[in-house]
C-alpha cells in the first residue's frame, strides 16, 4: 500500500487560506423575507453594525417550510475585528449569530481563515508526517484500538492489555476519553503502568507503538502536569477530549507539548446532529485545527453512532484537505470498525492518511487481537488493491473469520 492523499482538484483547492479575509459559511433559514435576517447575521459576525461582515455569495437552498426562506451565505469578516486570533474567530462566528431572533435555522458550514489569522495561530506540531515517523508508520494506515479502565479495569490489567495489543502489532493504542485522573486509575501510575508495558513491547517486537494518555482536566496547570508526566515515562501522545477543555485549554496544551495532542470530540452529537442549528465539520475542525491539534476523530464508515457515511466522508476529506501553511490534521476513523468498511471508505475517499481504531473489531476476533490486527491489515491491503474482501479472505484465515464474526456490520 502507498501512501499520499487523493482528491480531486476542486476539493483539494476549495480551502486554500485567501491573504485577504477570512470567510465564514452559514446556512440560515428565516421567514420572509430572507435578506433582513442576512443583513442581521453580518451585523453580527462583524461584531456591529459600523463593522458588518460583508456578503461575498448567496445561493438559495432548500426551505424547510412554508413561509421559510433558505440560502447558503458566505460572509467576508473584517480582519481588524479578529485581532484576538482562534479565540476573537470563534467568538464572532459561534456567539452571537446563534442568538439572533426570527431564525428557523443557522448552521455554520465552514471556515476558512484568513492569513492575518492563520499566523496568530500555531496550528499542528506534528500532524500527519510527524505521527507517522513516531509510530514507524510510513506509508500505510495507522492501526490501532482503545483501552478503556473506566469500565473496571485496574492499572495492572490496563497494562497487560496494552502489552498483548502491542505485540499483537498495534501502531497505537487510545486511552478512554471518559477516564481522564480518576481516583480508581490516576494518571500517574496509570502513566508508570502503561509506559512500563510500552517498553516491554519494544524490546520484544522492537516497536514502539503510541499510546494517546488522556489529560483532560478541569484546570490547565493540572492539565500541562499530566502531559509532563506522560513524557517522562517515555509516552510519544497526550489525548484531550475538546468540547470539555475548550480551545483555550487546548491552545495551552499545544504551547507546552512535546508530543502530538489526539482531540476526542466526545458530545460532537449536540453540537452537529441537527440539519438545520449548529455547527459542521469542517468549520468544527478549522478551529482545532488553527488551535493545533494534531489528531481528529472523524466517526466511521456504518459506524455505531447516528452519522451518515456521508458526513464521515466529508469529515475525512476535510482534515486532508490544504488550509494555506497550516499543517494538516490526522484523520481518526473509529466507532465499531472491524476493516469490512475499508471497500467503501476508500472508495469515497481513496487515502491511506487516516487512524483506523477498532475496540471489539480486532479485540473481539474469535481467534484474538493479533488475528485481529491481521484481519483489518488483509482488509485494506484488499480495499486498496480493489479486490473484493471474500476473495482476499480465501488466501487470509484471519479476514474470513472476522467477515463470518462481524459480517453484518459491513458497509456497502
């Protein structure tokens, strides 16, 4: 398998950063007429009406009922309103907007930074190149699974359990996000623990696979402890879960961290599940991704949670996608994958940059995690290779067990 991003021009080119301004995309319904809650809705990204954000486009969409009127807007915020950086962005585009009155709907759909803002922001330290050379994972997906003490696990048996997903062939290893330094796993020894096994995976395979130790807290300092910890015995990844520590915390971490930063996006559903009120994907990520976060979870193909394959794809194509010198994100695909989705994950989005996190898909395999972990390789050797999953499995034990153990989850 080689590696690389391929997309067709118009969406490798559709957010390149403009030195010019900085553009905000809604979708907002509103009764008639339309251009009165348009013209509010610039006052209001412009931060007031001496300053409104200007109309660059208008197109009519869909209305979602009588007496509604509909369109997609992009609006052209004034750079000297957004001197604040990520921060002074996310306040004009996510605030108020969202308090206007007559609406039917508001959905910010995207963003695209304008350079004054862009270098206010540090962006990625790592991104995809750098993940891949610390996990030794040039070219194809990164494999990997999640451990998970907040279901009863104590610090020995989190360990253990990483021991045997790390000689089983594991790229990396996910901490819980709902565990972050609980009383029954504290991140300290859960660090002591987890780092130890991690050495004894490298001397027994002479691979070190990451593992993303989750240091989200409820107070910054605490927050840049843990990653300290982390460091000194020996991690290569600290997880945060996004919507709790907020960008400020986040922005914090990425000043201080010395390895990559993996953002969970834990309570995406109430932020994204209404067609018509919140906030889309790639707008979502353009903020964590000027913040610097250099992981972003991106849900699955047929996955276990509420989200069309669409979504997901638009998700991946987001993260791959150019935002002028801002590094890209690396894609997670997570959420009941077991590799039965590789034929159609890459058929809508034909790159192997991404995470690929199975929990039951390669610790449930009937005959084990390395069987697994064999399985879901087999898998996207064959999704890439175009052949179909049932003839790959006849030549790979471990692919046809696995499509006989979670055939029905198959997408496509």
């Amino acid at each position: 398998m080689s590696g690389g991003t391929v997309l067709p021009d118009a969406e490798r080119d559709a957010r390149v950063v403009s030195p010019a301004a900085t553009t905000a995309r809604y979708r907002i319904a509103a009764p008639t007429p339309l251009d009165t809650a348009v013209r509010a809705l610039a006052a209001t990204v412009g931060l007031g009406p001496d300053a409104p954000a200007t109309v660059q486009e208008l197109t009519p969409a869909p209305a979602p009922a009588a007496g509604i009127e509909a369109a997609e807007v992009t609006l052209a915020l004034p750079e000297e309103r957004l001197e604040g950086g990520v921060l002074a962005l996310a306040e004009a585009v996510l605030d108020a907007p969202f308090d206007l009155p007559g609406l039917a709907g508001l959905r910010l759909l995207d963003v695209v930074p304008g350079a004054g803002v862009a270098a206010q922001a540090p962006g990625p330290a790592f991104g995809i190149p750098g993940t891949r050379e610390l996990a030794g994972v040039p070219e194809r997906p990164i494999l990997g699974s999640i451990v998970k003490p907040s279901v009863g696990l104590s610090i020995e048996e989190t360990a253990e359990r990483v021991r045997l997903l790390g000689v089983a062939g594991l790229d990396f290893i996910k901490d819980d996000e709902l565990l972050a330094d609980q009383a029954h796993a504290p991140l300290a020894a859960r660090a002591e623990g987890v780092g130890a096994a991690i050495d004894e995976v490298e001397r027994e395979t002479g691979r070190r696979p990451m593992f993303a130790f989750n240091v989200s807290a409820d107070d910054v300092d605490r927050m840049l402890e843990s990653h300290d910890r982390v460091v000194e015995a020996g991690g290569t990844c600290v997880m945060v879960s996004l919507n709790q520590v907020g960008l400020a915390g986040a922005l914090a971490l990425r000043r201080h961290t010395r390895v990559p930063i993996h953002g969970h996006r834990n309570g995406w559903g109430f932020l994204a599940r209404s067609p018509d009120w919140g906030i889309a994907y790639p707008a979502y990520l353009a903020l964590w991704r000027l913040v610097g976060v250099d992981h972003m979870h991106v849900n699955g193909f047929a996955n276990k949670f509420w989200e069309p394959d669409e979504s997901v794809a638009a998700s991946l194509r987001a993260c791959l996608a150019p935002m002028g010198d801002v590094p890209r994100a690396m894609p997670v695909v997570s959420s009941g994958q077991w590799g039965g989705q590789s034929v159609t994950q890459y058929a809508a989005v034909p790159s192997l940059d991404f995470m690929y996190l199975a929990g039951g898909g390669i610790q449930g395999h009937p005959d084990g995690p390395e069987a697994g972990v064999r399985a879901i390789t087999a898998a996207w050797e064959a999704a890439t290779a175009g052949v179909p999953l049932e003839e790959k499995a006849a030549a790979v034990p471990e692919l046809r067990r696995s499509l006989e153990r979670f055939g029905k989850r198959r997408a496509g």
